[in-house]
C-alpha cells in the first residue's frame, strides 16, 4: 500500500474519500505511478508535479510499498514544449472555439463528432493541445497534449483556457467560421458577396483567406467588444 494526496484543484476527479489529506492505494510493484494516478480518476494531462517522500519523480516511477505521494496540480501558465501553442477543441466546445479564434488564437474544431481515437490522432498529427471536458478522451495515449476545461459556461471556459496556457491574443485577425487568418478587405474586393444594404452602410471590411467569408462592423459587434476588451484587460498582456 501507499500514501497517496491530491492538490485542491484535482478534487472534481476524485471519490471524496480520497479529496482531503493522504488516503491509501494499492500498489502491484509493476504499474507505473502515471497508471495509478489515472486509476484513481485524474487524467495525467491534470497532474502536475509528481513528489514521492519529498522528491520529484516522473510518470514512469514504480510506487513501492509505504511511500507517501503528493499529486499537485499543473502550475499556471502551463508551458507546452515541441510546438507553437495551438489547440484543438472537441465538439461540445464550440462557443469556446469561436471565442478564441475572436481573440486571433489558433483554434481547430471539430463541429462534428469524428470519435476519439480520430480527435487524439488529429492532436498527435498537428502537434495540438487538444481541450475537452471528456476525462476518458485525454486519457488516451496517442494524445500529443490535452487539458480538461472544468466549466460548462463559456466565460468561465474562456478564462480557464486563457489563464493556463497565457496564448499571446491578436483580435480580430481569425475567422470565427473557420479558424484561417484575416485580411483587410477594400469594397470593391467583396462587393460580389455582399448585400446592397450591408455595401451601402459598411465601409471597412476583412475577408477570411481560406474560406473567403467577409467580417464587417454588423449588429452585434458592440459585444463582441465588450468580450474581447475583458480578455485583453485581464489576459492580453501575459502572452507568449
């Protein structure tokens, strides 16, 4: 047997027994420590620093009978090494999604429910951070990098997002559609996709360049502002 603590931040994936100081587990002296961590409910994309009688191990350690672990939480901002920071969202986030891409951060999205194994292989192919509030999907071992989102409003969602992982924001340079970048857009450019109505009254606008949808200053752009303005006061100056 061994002593086994989590953080704080990890209670939401534990039995309550297990939420308050060091509780026991049971141990074979073949399975790894990452193995027991996940069996006791906390995707290793949530755990932190892995400390066994006071020192740091990795994932790979073989717990032994009589030592005491602390599982802490990961440190904000987290850091993702071996690739640009970019992200890949299941199909139950796509407010999030659209909300980072308003903020010019690389956002991919699947509006379909392609399966798990094809949304780990999406995020092992691109080199994406891949965000879910599935626990059993970033379990997955093909998975190159994942994070769990622990709110269900997308306010929450998106500073939980932001606060982690600190991507630098550039606003108003992706599509919201599509995730390609933005481009300015002279009227003449875009005239054949538009409505007289939006030509007329509209005189500044910016096109996708992937899938050429035109952006301009409509009716809800007052509150697209406004969520863009919270994110910069709060976030915009600890990119990277």
């Amino acid at each position: 047997m061994i002593s086994i603590g989590f953080g704080p931040g990890l209670a939401i994936f534990v039995p309550a027994e297990r939420r308050a100081g060091h509780s026991a587990a049971a141990v074979d002296g073949t399975s790894t420590l990452g193995h027991v961590v996940e069996s006791l409910g906390v995707p290793l994309t949530e755990a932190g620093r892995l400390v066994v009688d006071g020192r740091e191990v990795t994932t790979g350690h073989i717990p032994a009978h009589g030592e005491v672990i602390d599982v802490y939480e990961v440190e904000r901002p987290q850091q993702v090494a071996g690739a640009p920071l970019r992200f890949l969202l299941d199909v139950h986030l796509g407010t999030l999604a659209r909300r980072l891409r308003l903020l010019g951060v690389d956002a991919a999205y699947e509006s379909e429910d392609i399966g798990d194994p094809a949304l780990a292989t999406y995020s092992a192919r691109d080199r994406r951070v891949l965000l879910s509030r599935d626990r059993g999907l970033l379990r997955r071992r093909e998975l190159w990098a994942g994070a769990y989102v622990y709110s269900d409003q997308p306010d929450e969602q998106l500073r939980d997002v932001l606060g982690r992982f600190a991507p630098e924001l550039r606003p108003w340079t992706r599509c919201t559609f599509c995730n390609g970048e933005l481009a300015p857009a002279t009227k003449e450019d875009v005239a054949h996709l538009l409505e007289e109505g939006t030509l007329r009254t509209h005189q500044v606008f910016a096109q996708c360049t992937v899938c050429i949808r035109v952006y301009w200053r409509g009716a809800h752009h007052a509150q697209l502002e406004e969520l863009v303005a919270k994110a910069m006061e709060e976030f915009g100056g600890v990119g990277r």
